[in-house]
C-alpha cells in the first residue's frame, strides 16, 4: 500500500497542521484539568462543594452563549475565530501564576478565570467543528475525526503525565504555564494554514434571534439527532458530578501523590487512544448507528470499579475501568460528530453544532454544582456510584431511538429518517 494512502489527511500540508494545533492546544486543555482543580485543592484548601462550583464555573459559558455563539461563528471565518480565542484564553490562563506569584489569588479569583476561559472555549470549539469539513471535505469527515480523536488522545495520555510531576516540582500555578505555551504555539500554526475559507455572505437582514432558531428547528427535525443530544446532555451531567469528586477521591480517600494521579488520568487517554484507533473498525462491524448506543452500554457500568477501590490490585482494575470509559466515549463521539457533520449544510454547521452544545453541554454546569453538594452531603465515594449508574442510564435515548437497530446512518432525504 502507498505511503500516501496510509497516511491520507496526514500527507496534506494544511491538515497536518491543524492536527498539530490540535494536539497542541489539547495538551494545555489537559494540564488544566489536572491543575485548575489541585490549585483549589492544595493551594486553596478548598472543599468539596467550592470545587464542585469551580467544575461548573468551567462550563457555564455553554450556558450564557451557547446559542449565539453558532450564529455570530456562521458570520465570521471559523479559522479567524480559533486564533483570536486560543491567544485570549492564553491570556487569561497567565493570570493564575501571577496572581499566585503576587499572593492574590483567591477561590473566586480561579472562578472567573474558568468561566472566562469557559465562554472562550465555547467559541473556539464552535468554530473548530465548522471548520473541519471545509479543510477535508465532506468525503473525509470519518477519517478527519478519527485522526483528530487519535491526536486528542495521545496529548491527553501525556497531559496529565506531564502536569503531576510539573505540580511537585514547580508548583500547581507555574505549571499553568504549559497551557498558555501550548495554546499560544497553538495559534501560530493555524495562522500558517494556507487554504482559506470564504467570507460568509452576510444576510440582507441579519437577525440573532432567527438565526438560533434556524438551529434549533433543524436539530428538532431528525429524532435519531435528538436522542444523541439527550443523550450526551444526561451522561455529561453524570459524568461531570464524577469527575468533580475522582480528584478528590484520589487524593484525600486513596492517598495518591500528584505523579499517581497524572497516571490514572494518562491511563484514560491510552483508552482513548485505542478508541480513537479502532473507531472505524468497531463502527463498521457493529453498525454506525448501534455503536453509539452499544459502546457506552458496555464500558460505563466499569467505572463502579473506582469507588469500590483501595490501595493495590483493585485501584489497578479501577483504573482500567477508566481507561475503558474513555475508550467507549472516543467511538461513540467519532460516529456521532461525523453524523452531526455529514448531515448538516454548510451554512447551518456554526449553528448545529453550538445548539447541538448547548443543550448537551447543559448538565455540566449542574453536574459540578451536584457533584459538589453529593460530595459534601454524601462523601467522594458515594457520589462516584451515583455518577457511574448516571452515566450508564443515559443510553436509554439513543437506546429507544432508531439508533437503535440502524447499522448504516441514513442520509438526511430518505423518509424514514426524519419520520
């Protein structure tokens, strides 16, 4: 076989780019997973519920402009967008270690850092998923998101192996460094893309309000596009009150170091990683249509292993619970943003995908503020239970939908699709 056709989107200069952005800005996303929270956990002492409300505070942006944010990206260069948010949220990240250095940071110091830093991803994120179609085609989107989830999961293997270390070394703050490092090179190289997109003609009479509606009504039409939504907004909820207590829980319950932690979060991007590796393969012998139901099913129910963990052996199977949770989320997301992406038109793609956010984005905010009161109420361990069963009940959409039984997704002009 070709060297070319092995490496497909790799062999195109642009692509190759954007992927390297990619795995860039991706690999200062992880170190602020690990970090943000440590710095209200170590440098903060901050409890349960204060960093439940941090978690949220991180997502909330969904929330306040989810929806226009499709409208206002739709009438602007997708490309434009990514580098002006990449160096804003560099920008707003470098606050945290001089602020640490000047001995002002605060907890609410950190909560507007990430609902800032939140609004901002929401725009780029937006922008980066109408984006990907123009630069690979329509033809391409399996492939280009395979590569993507692939590159994402490498990064998040090594973001959190990086960041424990980094934060008993230098310091949770200054080991923010690497996120503003690694979303400013970011920038740079999606500045250097060559293929431009055109100017989005502007409407004779542009109207916000229209323009999200137009959104939402194409969204409403496909009930298969509906279940995934529900779908993904009931396991973000769960998942989030999850995550919000597993740093915690990892911390104060087991005992773990920093460098412990960053393997467990390392061991999830290996189970990314070989989703991302075999999402096609799994699509295309279980059906495209049933993976995004059947993987969750089978790799969310392992993450009860976690709570029910102790030091040794079982923290070890735990780990691997989690590293199948990842697994299973990277083939579902593949077929599902590839779905999403194929279907939708051009000039709806900014709209679609932040209303397509919004409302699957929506439990997050709340998931960190539950998370944060079970843990307080109920303890670490009793709310990553809960968590777990969330996470392996919100099949149930997709589950009842036509997903169900569909191996091959329809195109979007045959009847029984939108019935």
């Amino acid at each position: 076989m070709p060297e070319s056709s092995r490496l497909g989107l790799l062999c195109d200069p642009d692509c190759g780019r954007l992927f390297i952005a990619t795995a860039l800005g991706q690999l200062g996303d992880r170190v602020i997973f690990l970090a943000l929270p440590m710095v209200a956990i170590v440098a903060l002492n901050a409890d349960e519920f204060q960093v439940g409300l941090l978690t949220a505070m991180t997502t909330a942006g969904s929330l306040l402009v989810g929806l226009p944010a499709g409208a206002w990206v739709d009438r602007m260069r997708k490309r434009s967008v990514m580098i002006s948010t990449d160096l804003a949220r560099a920008l707003v990240l470098l606050t945290v270690p001089m602020a640490s250095w000047a001995d002002l940071l605060t907890i609410w110091w950190l909560y507007a850092v990430a609902l800032v830093h939140g609004v901002l991803t929401v725009f780029f994120d937006v922008a980066y998923v109408s984006y990907l179609p123009h630069l690979v085609g329509r033809s391409n989107l399996v492939e280009g998101n395979s590569r993507l989830s692939a590159i994402r999961s490498v990064t998040s293997i090594s973001g959190p192996g990086v960041a424990g270390p980094m934060v008993g070394w230098v310091g949770v703050p200054a080991t923010l460094l690497i996120s503003v490092a690694g979303m400013t090179m970011s920038s740079l190289l999606a500045v250097s893309i060559r293929r431009r997109e055109e100017k989005p003609e502007p409407s004779e009479q542009p109207q916000l309000g229209r323009d999200i509606k137009e959104g939402l009504k194409f969204v409403l039409k496909y009930p298969a596009l509906r279940a995934i939504i529900l779908g993904d907004a009931i396991f973000n909820l769960f998942l989030i009150m999850y995550q919000t207590m597993l740093l915690v829980f990892l911390e104060r319950e087991i005992g773990l170091e920093y460098f412990g932690i960053g393997l467990i979060l390392s061991g999830m991007g290996c189970g990314a990683l070989l989703g991302a590796l075999l999402a096609t393969r799994v699509s295309n012998r279980v059906g495209q249509g049933r993976v995004i139901w059947l993987a969750p099913l089978v790799t969310c129910p392992l993450t009860v292993l976690m709570p029910l963990a102790r030091p040794g052996w079982s923290l070890y199977m735990a780990a691997m619970g989690l590293a199948s949770l990842s697994l299973g989320g990277v083939v579902r997301v593949v077929a599902q943003s590839s779905f999403q992406q194929t279907l939708t038109p051009d000039q709806l793609l900014g709209r679609v995908s932040a209303t397509a956010r919004f409302v699957s984005w929506s439990g997050i905010p709340l998931g960190g503020v539950l998370g944060g009161a079970s843990g307080s109420v109920f303890g670490a361990t009793a709310t990553l239970c809960i968590g777990a069963v969330g996470m392996t009940v919100s099949i149930l959409p997709n589950f009842l939908s036509p997903l169900r039984t569909m191996r091959t997704l329809p195109k979007n002009n045959e009847p029984e699709f939108v019935r």
